[in-house]
C-alpha cells in the first residue's frame, strides 16, 4: 500500500489501513533496518491504564510488571534470540 508524505513529513494513511490500526489517537513510531513500524498506543497513559483495571482489583504493580514481561518478549523477538 502506498502512503503520501507530505512536505511537511506528515503521512497521509489509506482509509483502508486507518480501519485495520483501529480508532487511536497516538502511535509508536521507529525505524527497523530502514523499514517505518508504526504500532497503535491503544493506552493513553498509565494513569487511564490503572483506573480501568483498578475495578477488577489489578493493581499498578501487577500492571508495570506484565508490561515489564511483555517488553522483555519484544525485545528478545526482535533481536532473534
């Protein structure tokens, strides 16, 4: 799929790609062996995180911990070990 880029470096995303990411108001964004990767922020900040799972009685430690796992999985992926 093609995207435009601006002048100004904005991307314009296809309507059909805009309804994959889902309805997101921020994104991740960084370069992989000159490839853009771009990964929808589905969570805009802890805070929000921690009050929406706080009824469930999660709490902000058990919340950094799995983020912390889940990271820790990224990384070994994208680092092919």
């Amino acid at each position: 799929m093609i995207i435009r880029v601006s002048p100004q470096w904005q991307l314009t995303i296809p309507k059909a790609l805009r309804e994959e990411f889902g309805r997101v108001r921020e994104a991740e964004a960084r370069m992989e062996r000159g490839v853009l990767m771009v990964r929808p922020v589905l969570a805009p900040s802890a805070d929000w995180v921690a009050t929406r799972f706080a009824p469930q009685g999660i709490t902000r430690e058990v919340l950094w911990e799995a983020m912390r796992v889940v990271e820790g999985r990224r990384r070994k992926t994208e680092g092919g070990t």
